[in-house]
C-alpha cells in the first residue's frame, strides 16, 4: 500500500524539515481534491484530478491508491470516465493515509513501518 523505500528516498533527499513541509502540502492539496470528488463528482473532470492524484500518490510513496488513480485516468483519457469507481479509489486514499500516518509514527519512533 505504501511505498516506504521511496518515502525514505523522498525524506533523505529533502531532510525532515523539508519532508514534514512536502506531507502538509500533499494532504491538503489531495484533500481539497478529495472532497471535491466525494462531494460533486464530475466525470468530465476525472482525467485531470486524477492524474493529479496519481502524481501526488507516487511522488510520496502511496503505491495503491497511486495504481487505482493512474487505472481511473485512462479510463477517462478513454472515453470510459462512467465505469471509474470513485468511492474506491476514495477508499483507497483513506486506507494509505492511515497506514502512512501510523508509519510516520512508527519510523519517528525509530521502527521500520510494516509492509502494508
């Protein structure tokens, strides 16, 4: 679900400090995007909402959820926007946020997050 090799690649490149800043900014601009899909989906806006989640997913190392938002995009560059299940790739979001925000503590704690 999480990718924690790229998430320490991400942390050792950008120091902690950095990598802190990097986590506010991806879960409040993927929340705001979030919502917005929760409250008012529009399919003719999946393409690029998803893409743009795909690209904050993998740069921060949410494997998963980065996998089901490139799947969704290219059903919508394919016509397909109807077929995408939103609410799981919203699932999905939650899921991976929880298991990084326990991970976070566990690698502050000085343990190696879990594989999940």
């Amino acid at each position: 679900m999480i990718d924690w090799a790229r998430v320490g690649e991400l942390r050792a490149e950008i120091g902690d400090e950095g990598f802190a800043e990097v986590v506010e900014l991806f879960l409040d601009e993927v929340e705001d995007v979030v919502a917005r899909l929760r409250a008012v989906p529009d399919p003719a806006t999946y393409e690029q909402d998803l893409h743009f989640l795909k690209g904050s997913a993998w740069n921060l190392g949410f494997s998963a959820f980065g996998a089901l938002c490139q799947d969704g995009e290219r059903r919508a560059a394919g016509g397909q926007a109807g077929g995408i299940d939103i609410p799981v790739i919203l699932e999905s979001y939650e899921r991976s946020k929880d298991v990084f925000i326990d991970g976070l503590g566990e690698l502050a704690a000085g343990r190696q997050p879990s594989a999940a």
